[in-house]
C-alpha cells in the first residue's frame, strides 16, 4: 500500500485500488461484503506511517519510502475557490489567492484536475484571461491555471473567433516574464489544435508577430525545458497551416530550429523534424535550411538516432534539400549519408521512410561508386500529421 485508506465499514485499502473497484460499479466492500453506504475515504495516517517505518527500516535491500500522498481535493473546497476567484466583488489578493490554490492542487493530481475541471472552471478562467476589467496580474495567473485543463472545442472556438483575444494572446509572448509568454504560446497552441475550422487556424496563424513570439521563446537562452517543449508544440501547429509557413521562416525559425535540436528530448526532436520537413516543403524554408552550415550534418547524423519517426521526417527534409542544392548533395555526402542510407533501407524502419531513402540515393547516385547506390521505388511523400 502507498496510500492506506479507510472505508466506511473499517475495512483499509490502498485508495487507487478501492477507487478502482467503485469506478467499475461495485458498491459494496470488498471483504465484508457490506454495502458501501458512504464513498468517503479516510486516510490511514497510522497504517500509512508504519509501512514508511518498515521501508526506512528495510532500506539495505532497496526498498525505497513511500512519500507521504497529498490528500485530494475536496469538491466543496473546489466550489469556494472557484467562487472566490470569479466575484468582482472580492479584493484583487483574495481572487489570486484563489487561484493560485486552485494551480497548487492542479498540480498535485491527475484526479484533482478532473474534479477541478467538472466544475466549470474553464469558462470562468477564459472570462479571467481576456477580461479589460480586472488587474493584470489577475489575468496572468488565470492563464497559468488555464493553461493546465483541456479545452473543448467550444472553448477554443469561442477564443480562435475573437480577434482581440487572440491580438492579446500574440501580444502576450512579448512579455517580460517568461512564464507569462510560454503560457500564452500553450495556450496559443491548444486553440489551434482544438479547432476543427482551418478558416480560424488561417486568422491565428496569418499574424506575423505569433511566429516572432514563439520563435523567440526557442530562441531565448533561459528556456527551461517547458518552455522549449511548448515552443516547439506551438510552431509545429502554426507551421501545418501551408499558407503561413513562410511567415515562420521570416521569423527566424529555420535556424533557431536547427540551432535547437541538439537540447530536445525524444518526443520534442520528433516534433521539431517534423517542422523542419514542413518548412523544407517551401522555397525559402529550403533556402534558409541550407543557409544553415550544421542543417544537412545534423539531418544526417539524426538518421536511425532518435526513432522511427524521427528517421522519416529527417529522411524527408534531406530529400527536399538534396533536390533544391547541390551544396547539400555535396554536404550530406561529405556527412556519410551513404552509410546511413543503406543502413536505412535495411532496417526495420517505416516504408515511407525506406521510400525516401531509396529517392536519396538515386539523388545521389553520381557521388559515389554506381555499385553502391540502392535501386528506388516511386517515392510516396509521407503526411505529417498532428502530435
């Protein structure tokens, strides 16, 4: 057990497991098989604290301390927040307050964050972010409470149609607190991957200053990995708008992104060589790449690193560059594409990815022995679709 609760009958159980057991319908206890006539779990502290006892005890054969659990919220508590945060009539430090409560048990769990948001807090949050009335500072931290609840796409249409939200938003990622500009860029980010119209995702992406501001955010040496994390997420979605991609480009993205790489973990060097492979798709995110001295080394030196995935949209870019410049032919032959080609086409990776191998290497083929390029299929170019 790591969290010892107490049902109504006397009888302990670790919560996730009693919570399971209820979740599926079952209303009676376990061992007594008396019915449950009260949900309500009380914690063990006693039980709870003998079992850190005998793991501190039993530390020599590594057996680790359970910490001590943070107690879930409870929905009255919730309701009084809420309430707090959203009354006019409360003073500015009381409605913060609130709110940064609110924040510290959102933060806590998985479950609090479900029972948070049941209570209508979005709607209250969005109403906090965008209204004139109420101080900024009350508004920054309804964003960095927002910003940790899915929206619908209710939510995110009501925010994409407005254009003044989304001029305070842009406006937002030029602040001077970067915490402030990394939350209005997830939030940026959740709007569009929430909205289903591409006519909204074209008014969003359409501002220049968006792509400035959330390339600016990769771009700044202080980044913290969340900050580089929701970075990339949100110049991924504005760059899978095709008529905006120059505006990344223009922005400094091509060599921020490249320039980037090396400090992503997986998932995030996944995200990024999809948008490099997006804005190679263009004929001055082609130029710009090449531009980039360490752009076609570190596409190829990214083949069969990362994943699957990553090898196919690196194997992409590689291509489009190779068929835009000769510089990069030369380049990515210089960088041993070869080998990695050939590794390519016999590995277990995807068939898009072995399709644009295949391409490379007939690309390719006048720069090294004719014994050694590798025959092509007619190459199918791979979508690259929303994380």
């Amino acid at each position: 057990m790591c969290d010892p609760v107490t049902v109504n009958t006397g009888q302990t159980y670790d919560r996730s497991s009693i919570e399971s057991w209820v979740a599926t319908g079952n209303t009676t206890c376990p061992v007594t098989r008396a019915l449950l006539t009260d949900f309500t779990l009380i914690p063990n502290h006693t039980l709870r604290r003998l079992i850190q006892d005998w793991c501190v005890a039993n530390r020599a054969f590594g057996v680790e301390r359970i910490p001590t659990p943070k107690q879930p919220a409870e929905p009255s508590l919730v309701r009084s927040l809420l309430s707090q945060a959203a009354s006019e009539s409360n003073p500015t430090h009381s409605r913060l307050s609130a709110l940064r409560r609110l924040r510290g048990l959102a933060r806590d769990s998985d479950k609090n964050r479900s029972l948070i948001s049941s209570h209508n807090v979005r709607e209250i949050l969005v109403n906090l972010v965008f209204s004139s009335s109420q101080s900024l500072e009350l508004s920054h931290e309804s964003l960095a409470t927002l910003v940790m609840f899915p929206l619908t796409e209710f939510d995110c249409v009501a925010i994409a149609s407005d254009p003044e939200r989304i001029s305070c938003l842009a406006n937002l990622l030029f602040h001077s607190s970067i915490e402030v500009r990394v939350n209005s860029a997830a939030l940026i980010e959740n709007v569009i991957a929430g909205t289903r119209s591409s006519d909204l995702r074209l008014q969003i992406s359409n501002m220049e200053i968006i792509f400035e501001g959330v390339t600016d955010i990769l771009k700044n040496p202080l980044s913290s990995p969340r900050a580089l994390k929701i970075g990339i997420k949100g110049l991924f979605a504005l760059c899978l708008v095709k008529q905006t991609r120059h505006k990344a480009v223009s922005a400094g993205a091509a060599e921020t992104l490249i320039d980037r790489l090396a400090d992503l973990d997986k998932c995030d060097a996944e995200r990024a060589l999809a948008t490099i492979e997006l804005l190679c798709r263009i004929q001055v995110g082609c130029a710009a790449f090449v531009a980039h001295a360490l752009t076609v080394p570190l596409l190829v030196k990214t083949i069969l690193k990362i994943s699957d995935r990553a090898t196919e949209y690196a194997a992409g870019a590689l291509l489009a560059l190779c068929s835009a410049s000769e510089q990069s032919q030369k380049e990515a032959v210089c960088a041993g594409i070869l080998t990695q080609l050939l590794l390519l086409v016999q590995s277990d990776c995807t068939d898009r990815a072995k399709r644009k191998a295949q391409m490379l290497l007939k690309l390719l083929r006048d720069s090294w022995p004719e014994d050694s390029a590798g025959n092509s299929d007619d190459f199918v170019c791979s979508e690259v679709v929303p994380f």
